[in-house]
C-alpha cells in the first residue's frame, strides 16, 4: 500500500509537538529518559514514522526524509538542552546512563537484641493470659530475700554477691521480688512477667554482668498445677525456640519454690551433638522454676491451702547469646554501632 | 561432687542399663543432680605393673637422678632411671617397661639418660593420668606383689562423674547418698573391710568425758552438739592399699597415707567428715572445743598460719589450738609416718558455727561444706565404728576398748504428715498412698505404718506419715515431701495437658507502652537502643546527692546512673575508639538521684532520699543521612536535635519545647545536665520541665579531631502519653492558594513570636505557616533581620478568591507592623 507524502509530513509534525512538550516538561533526569526511548528511542515514535518513508511515493520521498531528519536533529538538540538544565546536580545526568551506580540509603535503626527477646517472651506468656509489669531496682531485704524464704544469712544473700545500699535496703538481686508486691497488691488470678534489671557483685566477663536483665514470671490461681506448669513452659519453648527444639525438666533448689526445676532446651546451636555453647552436653539452661513455695504464699497472705503456682526466671542477655550466637556477654552492653546494626 | 562409678555400683548393685556410666549419669541429672562430667579413670595402664625397688644408687653423672635396680616378679632385675626425689628401697612402684604406652599416648623405649641406660620408667600420677600430684612416683602399698598389673589392684578402669550438686542436697554429696538414688535405701552394700571390728564400751558425758586414756571437754555445746573419739595405738603409717588409693582417685581425692585416707573414705563413703590427730602431740591428752582467742595463731594442715578471732571455733589440746572445727587440721597434730597413736574426731558441728570458722580462716574445705549445709546428726557413732575399723584394716594397730561420747543424744525426728490431696492438688496428679509410698521408700523415706498389724494400710484419711532419716535435713515440711514424690517420679514422666486458666487481674504497667512507643519513634529515626551497665563514676555528679555502690567493682562504677546521657557519652566514646563517627544512640533505662524531672519510686538511703525514674537518653552525631556520591556529607546539626526533641515533646508527650535563654541556667543544673551546652531546649510539661535536648559541651566527650559536634537529649518515660485515637475531621476538597511574605526585624525579635503573633491575628482561612528564610546583610540596616513566611490558605466550602486571600495577607502584615519594629519587603 502506498502512504501519501503530505499525511507522514503531518505525522512527522505530531512527533514533533509533542516530543518538544514531553522533553521541556521533564523536570528530571528520569522523565527526560522517559521521553528520549518515547519519541527518539529504537522503537520511538519518530522511528516508527522513519519507518514509513519507504511507503511514501518516490516523488515525495526526499521531501518527507529530509523533514524527518530535521525533526531528529531538533528533539536530539532539545534534549540536550533539557538535559544540560539539570546539571545542576552533575551526578543526576549520569545515573540516566549507569544505573549499576549504588542507590541512595536512610540511616535504619533498631531495637536491642535483648530488648527483642524480652518482648518477644512477654508476648508468648501474653497468650496464657499474663499481663506484664515493672517494678523498683532499688529494694528492701524483705521484698528481695525474707519475703521469698530466702533467710538473711543464706549464702544467697551473702554480702559477696548482693550489693547492699544500707542496712535494709538493696540493688535488687533478682526481679523475684515483683511476685510479693504484685501478690501484695492483688488476689488472684494474678499471672504476670516482670522484666527488668537486677544487680549481682559479679565482674565484667564473657558470661557475667554486673547488672543484668531478667524475667520473672508468677502464675497462681486455684487449681493451678505441676502439669499447667510444664504444659506453659513447653508452649513457650516451642513458641520461642521452634516447635523441633526439646526441652528436659530436671531437679534444682530455689528458696521460694517447691519442687523446684531447671528447664534445658536442647541446644539450637548444634541441635544437640554437642558444642561450646552447650558445653558438649547437647543442652542449654534457659530457666530456673518451680511451683511457688508456700512460704511465699504465707508471707504475702494468700491462703497457701488454697492458691498454687509457679514461677520462674530467665535470662534474656544469655537467651540473646545463644540465639545469635554471641560469644561475649560483654558485646551486648558496649553500644557498638557496628555490633548493633547487625540486629536491626 | 566426683563420684566414682565403680563404688556406687557396689553400694547399689546397679542393674540393667544403669551398668553404663552415661545412662547413670543421664539418670542422675534427670532426678536428683546435674552430672557435668562423665570421663575415665585408670584407662590404658594395661602396660603398667608393680615393681618392687631392690636398691636405690646415684646416678654417676647427675646428683638429681638416681639408679634404681627393680624387680618385675619375672626374675629379671632391671636398671630404671629416674628423677624422683625420694625412692625406697623396698618399696613398689608403677613400672612401664619398654614398648609400652602411657595413657597419654607416649611410647617409651630404652634409652640412655645422661650417659645410663633406663629400662623404662617409674612413673607419677600424672603420667598415669590419674591425678594431679607430680612431686613423685606413685608408692604402692607393700602388700602387692611385684608384677601385678597396677590397674586391676587400683580397681581401675572406673569412670568418674562429675556433680553439681543444689544446695539442699548436701547427702548427696557422698557415694551411699548417691546410691540410695539409683538402688534402694535399704540395701545399701557397705564394702566390708578385712580386719578386725570394734564395739566400743562408751564413756559419756554431757559436756565432758574420759575415756581411752583422754579428756574431751566440749565448751561451746551450741556450735558443736555432739563429739565422738576413739584411739588407735600402734598404727603403722604408710601407703593405702591400692582398692583404696584408687577409691579415692576415681572420687577425684588425692591419697595421702593410709590412716588420713581411711577418715577420707568415710567421708567420701557416708558424708561423715572425720579427723585423725597424732594422739602424742596432743598435750595432756586433752581434747576442748571452744572458741578460738583474738589474735590465737594456728597453722593449718596446708602449712598456712591462720590468726582467728573469737567467732571461730577450735579444737585446742591443754595449751593451743590444734585443728579449726569442722574445717581443717592443724600441722602440728598431723599424722606422718612417724605417728604411731591416732586419736579420731567424729563430731557434728552446728553448720553457722563452722561457716563463720571457715569465713574468719578464709577457706572452703570438704568438712566445711558438709558441716554448713547440714549433716545427719545420728550418723556420727556408726561413722566413727566404720572408721576405727578401716583404721585397723589397713594401718594396723589396736583400737582401745573404750570410745567416748561427748554431748546429748539427739531425740529421733518426728515424723512429717503428708496428705495424699495435697500432693496432687500440687502436682495435678491423682496418686494413691501406695504409689506415694512406692516412690519415697527407696531412698529411706519411710511410710509409717499406722496399724502395726495391718502392713498394707499406708494412711488415715487421706494422711500418711513420713519417717525422715537424718541424712535428709532438707526436709522439713510437707511440701518437701512432695517435692521429692514429684522428683522420685520423674519431672519428664508427667503428662502434658492443656489447663484452663483465667487471665491476670493485674493491669499492663503503663511505662512498657510508654518504652514500646519511644522505641518505634526512635527506630524509625534511624537510632540504635543501646544498653549500659547503669553506673557511672563521681565526676557525672554534679551538685546532686547521688547513690553510691558499696564495694564497686572498680571507680568508674562506683555510683548508680543519675542520668542516662553521660553514660551513653562513654558508648558512644566506644565507638570513636572503633573510627565510628556516625553514632545514634538511645537508651532507656533506670536512673538513681535525689532530685528528678518526676518520681516513680521513692526510697530512703542512709536518711537520704532516692527518687528512681525511668528515663530516655540519646546520643547523636555525625551524618545526617549516610554517605552518598551524589552529595555532600552534611552533619547533624541543632536543628535535626530541635526537630527530634519537638517530635518527642509534642507528640510523644503532649508537652512544649522552649528554647532555653542565657541568662535562664539555674533549673537545668541541678537536673544533672551539666553535659548541655548552648544552644539548649527544655520541654516542659504543666510547668515542669520534663526533658532537655541540645548540644553537647566539648569537655563531656572524648572525641577525636575528625568528630562531628555531638547533640544529646534527655526526657523522662513517665511523661510520654498513651496513644490516644484522635478524631477524624474533614479535609478540604478545594485548593490552596500560597503567599510568601517578607518581614525585616530587629534580630532580638523571636521567629516563635512572630510565628505566635501570625497565629493570634488569623483566621481560620490560614492554614499554615512556615518560614522558609532568614537573611541578614548590610543592605537591612544594623540590627536587623529578613524573615521569609510561606502561608497557605484554604477554605473548607468554597475556592479562595484573590480578594480573600489579599485581605488575610493584608491583616497578617498590618499585625506584624502593629506589633514589632517590622517592615514588609516588597519582592
């Protein structure tokens, strides 16, 4: 089919118009490559119309070539007039052509990886009903030792591990004294997690801080029992460490529970075979635990005939260790910004 | 706790997979201690055999080493060099001929030393990997005979495992403790010993007594209830037969000789810590127990000089003291090869009175650990009868008739009520008396029956009654009792069932929203939540009363926090020692102080007051954004602090920030804020002020010349509010229509005056306001300044005419007149 010269002349205009408007109109690097592959581009609007020359009677030809090169010629100029607006910002001109340059990135933040895991404990035990609450750092010898059956001159509360601020008062040594004040201050059902700072005299090392976080947790309702106890705390452990990980209950001795367990979870390191985390036994402690002693019961006036429950503490710091694989306490609490990014 | 495997399955009679040591040992941990060690003992001494010395010659080139002629019961008599200072003559010892292979794996072959051609070696502990002590070659007992393998006299291999013990489970520091867990109380194998027995004819008395040719006086009846001894003369000291020597080796304890080894395997045997004294030393053969003197002088069997005090109890002859009670022996009264006459102690000390002996001689031993925590008290009579005929066994000798007994014969524990409702209401079980009684009885807690001519009937309604043996002084209560039926069926036999329960009644506590909230602001500015131990030392404490930490691990922790940003400055410090100069930091976390931007928690220290808060601190400095080719590195300056400091005083919470003047110092200072330099902003709650932000001063951070300025802030977590929903209100569908305008002013006039005066005058057609420049040159006048405003305008009914909005403009700028030196510059 043949193609009249004067309709291409008019097609040849359109491109034009319309390719100046596109090309004054781009207000960056990228509208303006937008616009180039648009009207100039292999596939482009004007090579679309260059393409029809061929159609065009051969009288007419030279005529409609030499418009269509004049058009080229003036997109191209203008083009480059656009682009040369922006050079401004040199750099904007160059990512048109190398777009394997690096892109341009935010400053991230994040969370503390022990902060992380204290919320994510929080959050499981949040499913069976536990609310979570705080309390002081600084603490009476009731609330941290007498009130937990812990008498005065058990070697827990030897002045080489507490440190003492006075005659009665304390850095607490363990977040347990949130069960006698939330007991004190409520009646059951009571389920809470207390997380928070506790205090020990132990140095600065590879597995001991001096302050250290912990997270108490206290159940008691009637009726609640040694099977609750374990059924919760294996929930949480197939919650927290993936429903592959075993955990083992064994013997262990707390003033202010009875009976009184540890709870190892086989090691997520090794799964079990054996390694430095676990120190080759294939398994790690993440708890200590137990039914509440009745004692406690009686010094908060709950009737311990009545009311059972357990409790138990952990170790986030050390659960971050194990979970990341981090061989030194100590990293947690330098601030490392290169240490920190690597858990946002 | 080292436990030998071999001795607990001779005192238990282990059966079935319990032969193997790691089932053992998996069995213990899961009821009754942590077993942290299973390894071997006395493997690979195949090659080693006893060898009788025949003489003992210099060696003719070294005055150290000596030639030894030995005698392998095959005839031949060989030359063995070697090393130990002292050999006898007659006497056996281990012998690795050559070809042979030490445990380690070393081979020995004949070679010459120093010029003499050794057959071999005689080998020490340590190269028999069987203990620590290498002062010199292992001396056998004489009664072997030359030739035997070394290893089956010891009774080796055996396997050692390793306890951790809980602290209420002192009984289970011994091997018949530890049988009775996996055997039954009841049939307990004691080893019998090959000697004669004793059966004493008792002297008594309540306080004093005399017997066997000595006094023993108790003093101090309250740190010392009961105190048996027995004599036994004519003892020959020497090496312990090999069963024993290596009894104590696999139990991890040093030999010694054999009357200190025979108290040694009772204690190991029964718990029963016992004491030989040379009865000769001791002066007036005379025996008290009392208090030690200030300032009495003792030296200890470790050959330490010991100055005790009052508060420490002794054991003295008629002049001195001789041994610290329930510690450790004196030197002086040691037995040696040289003692003939032994006096044994069997005594039952009051566990505060030997933790303050032992805290006041600053040691820990194996007495003193079972005495503190508790030992049985009827234990001491068949404990001491055990040892004199051990004694006798293996040293000789003869034990004199009488044995004395010193002090009040315990009355028999009562026996402990335990209701079968009770156990399962604890443990969620539905137990019957006869799996009760099932599970206690082999480990000695007895179910006494109520009807003697009934034996099957175990309880009275509902009630059994439990005989608690003495080694068990853990056990006091009833739900110790249940403890050990929870123990005794295995924490992991328990079936897992889903339970009902009720939710807490006790509320969230606020302050982890709170947290939560500043958190997600935070991490979403690109800041990092660090933690810091939360101490610092005496140069952050400004003019406040802060807390001091008794006995701190070192100066720089010897105070609590009293505010978070100088302990963040030392993180962030960290950092710059690392080349790090972007850091963005925050923290929450508690602080300690006598005055507070608000109070949580209020104490008392020593009659000054402690007021603890939760506080939020934040360190900054270096690039705004991270390093990029397309732009210039811009740093974080006062205004990205301003903008973060508005963001968490206005929206987090609800309060207002002000810039802080000049000539306005005195409240910051005593916040603790003496790291804030100019310029500084203070947010302000109900006329409080609640949090601070601004510059860092120089001298509070060690920071390297290629540093940023560093910015910190600082706020209080109580004052963040809970997210409350707001209201939805409609936008308008109209448009904006934006006029800039141009004021001079006198520079002292505010932009946030202005700004309020703009916000006085308008209408509700405006609505917003931003400056968009400030421009100070010669061409204004002196002293005075451009402030550039962008307003926007809209109306929410209708599309704004060029009249509307010239009329506001018109009243924004006539304000501006009205009110400050202003004048409008025309563009």
């Amino acid at each position: 089919m043949t193609l009249s010269g004067a309709s291409l002349l008019d097609q040849l205009s359109a491109v034009e118009e319309s390719g100046f408007d596109a090309i004054q109109k781009a207000r960056n690097p990228d509208m303006l490559e937008v616009a180039r592959v648009h009207y100039l581009g292999r596939n482009g609007q004007l090579a679309d119309a260059m393409a029809l020359i061929a159609d065009v009677p051969s009288n007419a030809r030279r005529e409609v070539g030499q418009r269509a090169n004049a058009v080229k010629k003036g997109l191209t100029a203008a083009l480059e007039q656009q682009a040369k607006s922006f050079t401004g910002n040199a750099s904007e001109g160059v990512t048109v052509r190398d777009s394997t340059l690096p892109a341009r990135t935010r400053w991230v933040g994040g969370v503390h990886p022990v902060t992380r895991v204290i919320d994510e404990i929080c959050d499981i035990f949040a499913d069976l009903g536990f609310s979570r609450v705080q309390g002081p750092e600084i603490e009476s010898l009731w609330y941290n030792f007498s009130a937990l059956n812990i008498p005065l001159d058990h070697p827990a509360a030897d002045t080489m591990d507490t440190f003492y601020l006075d005659d009665e008062f304390v850095l607490r040594t363990h977040t347990s004294p949130m069960q006698a004040r939330v007991m004190e201050n409520h009646q059951p059902p009571v389920r809470v997690m207390v997380p928070g700072l506790a205090y020990r005299r132990d140095s600065f090392d590879p597995s001991h801080a001096p302050a250290f976080e912990q997270i108490e947790g206290l159940a008691v309702d009637e009726g609640v029992d040694f099977i609750e106890f374990r059924s919760a705390i294996r929930h949480f452990v197939h919650q927290f460490f993936g429903k592959s990980t075993e955990s083992r209950f064994r013997p262990s001795f707390y003033p202010f529970t009875e009976p009184s367990a540890e709870v190892d979870v086989s090691c997520t390191v090794c799964g079990g075979s054996g390694c430095s985390t676990c120190k080759r036994t294939g398994w790690v402690t993440i708890m200590g635990s137990g039914m509440v002693d009745p004692a406690v019961f009686e010094a908060v006036g709950y009737d311990p005939e009545r009311y059972t429950g357990y409790a138990f503490g952990m170790g986030p710091a050390r659960i971050a260790m194990v979970r990341h694989g981090i061989p030194d306490m100590r990293l947690l609490y330098e601030g490392d910004m290169a240490f920190l990014e690597q858990f946002s | 706790m080292n436990i030998s495997f071999n001795w607990i399955d001779e005192l238990a009679g282990l059966d079935g997979e319990l032969k193997s040591p790691r089932v053992l040992a998996d069995r213990l941990t899961m009821i009754a201690a942590a077993v942290e060690k299973v390894e071997t003992v006395g493997a690979g001494l195949d090659e080693i055999v006893a060898a009788k010395v025949l003489e003992v010659g210099p060696h003719p080139n070294a005055d150290r080493l000596s030639i030894c002629k030995i005698d392998r019961g095959d005839g031949l008599v060989l030359d063995v060099v070697c090393g130990a200072p002292v050999i006898v003559k007659g006497g056996l010892y281990p012998h690795i001929a050559p070809g042979g292979t030490l445990p380690g794996g070393f081979s020995i072959e004949s070679r010459k030393i120093r010029g003499e051609l050794s057959h071999g070696m005689l080998c020490s502990e340590v190269e028999l990997e069987l203990g620590r002590d290498k002062s010199g070659i292992m001396q056998l007992s004489d009664e072997i005979n030359p030739g035997v393998s070394v290893a089956n006299v010891l009774g080796f291999p055996d396997t050692r495992l390793t306890l951790d013990l809980n602290p209420n489970r002192v009984d289970l520091a011994c091997h018949i403790g530890v049988a009775r867990e996996v055997g039954h109380s009841n049939e307990i194998q004691e080893r019998v010993f090959d000697g004669p027995t004793w059966s004493p004819k008792w002297k008594d008395g309540d306080s004093r007594a005399k017997g066997a040719g000595v006094t023993i006086c108790v003093e101090m009846p309250d740190r010392c209830s009961r105190y048996m001894a027995a004599v036994v003369r004519g003892v020959r000291v020497g090496p312990s037969p090999p069963w024993l020597t290596g009894r104590l080796m696999a139990a991890g304890s040093r030999s010694i000789n054999n009357v200190v080894d025979a108290t040694n395997y009772i204690l190991l045997e029964r718990n029963q810590p016992l004491h030989a004294f040379d009865l000769t030393s001791l002066r007036r053969s005379q025996v008290s127990i009392r208090a030690a003197r200030d300032g009495e002088k003792l030296t200890t069997l470790d050959g330490e000089e010991r100055k005790l005090m009052g508060s420490a109890t002794v054991i003295a002859d008629s002049d001195r003291a001789v041994a610290l009670a329930g510690v450790m022996g004196g030197l002086d009264t040691e037995v040696t090869t040289d003692t003939v006459d032994v006096l044994i102690e069997c005594a039952a000390f009051d566990p505060k009175g030997v933790r303050e002996t032992a805290r006041v001689a600053g040691l820990s031993t194996d007495a003193s650990y079972r005495f503190e925590r508790g030992i049985d008290q009827y234990a001491q009579e068949r404990a001491l009868i055990r040892c004199v005929e051990l004694v006798l066994a293996v040293a000789g000798g003869e034990a004199d008739l009488e044995g004395v007994r010193v002090g009040i014969e315990p009355t028999p524990t009562e026996d402990l009520p335990l209701r079968i409702q009770r156990v399962n209401q604890v443990l969620g079980l539905e137990l019957e008396d006869t799996d009760v009684d099932r599970a206690l009885t082999p480990i000695g807690l007895a179910t006494v029956h109520p009807d003697s001519t009934s034996p099957d009937l175990l309880s009275v309604d509902g009630t059994m009654r439990i005989q608690v043996p003495g080694w068990r002084t853990d056990i006091t209560r009833e739900i110790d009792l249940v403890e050990e039926v929870a123990r005794r069926i295995g924490f992991e036999e328990f079936p897992e069932k889903e339970r009902r329960f009720r939710p807490s009644v006790v509320p969230n506590d606020p302050t982890v929203e709170k947290a939560a909230r500043v958190r997600r602001v935070l991490v979403s500015r690109g800041l990092f939540e660090a933690r810091s131990l939360p101490f610092m030392p005496e140069e952050y404490r400004g003019n406040r009363q802060i807390v001091a930490v008794p006995n701190p691990l070192s100066e720089a922790e010897s105070y609590l926090r009293a505010s978070m940003v100088p302990v963040l400055l030392r993180r962030l410090e960290h950092n710059f020692a690392r080349g790090n100069r972007d850091v963005r930091l925050f923290e929450i976390g508690t602080v300690f102080c006598d005055q507070q931007l608000s109070s949580t928690n209020e104490t008392d220290i020593e009659g000054a007051r402690v007021v603890e808060s939760q506080r939020v601190g934040i360190v900054l400095t270096g690039g705004r954004y991270p390093e990029h080719w397309s732009q210039d590195l811009v740093d974080v300056d006062v205004w990205d602090v301003k903008g973060l400091a508005e963001e968490i005083t206005e929206q987090l919470c609800g309060a207002r920030l002000l810039a802080v003047h000049e000539n306005d110092m005195s409240e910051l200072d005593s916040l603790g804020t003496s790291w804030l330099d100019w310029p500084r902003f203070r947010a302000v709650k109900s006329g409080k002020t609640i949090g601070v932000a601004g510059r860092v001063v120089s001298s509070s951070v060690d920071a390297p010349p290629w540093a940023a300025s560093v910015f910190g802030l600082e706020f209080e977590l109580e004052a963040v509010e809970k997210r409350l929903p707001t209201s939805y209100y409609e936008t308008s569908q109209y448009p904006a229509v934006q006029r800039d305008l141009s004021v001079t002013l006198p520079v002292e006039v505010e932009a946030s005056s202005v700004e309020k005066a703009l916000h006085d005058v308008t209408s509700d057609l405006l609505e917003s306001v931003r400056l968009f420049d400030v421009y100070e040159g010669d061409e204004l006048g002196k002293g005075r300044r451009a402030l550039g405003w962008a307003f926007r305008f809209r109306a929410s009914d209708r599309t704004l005419t060029d009249q509307d909005v010239e009329s506001e403009m018109l009243r924004l700028s006539d304000a501006l007149e009205e009110q400050f030196d202003a004048r409008i510059r025309k563009s």
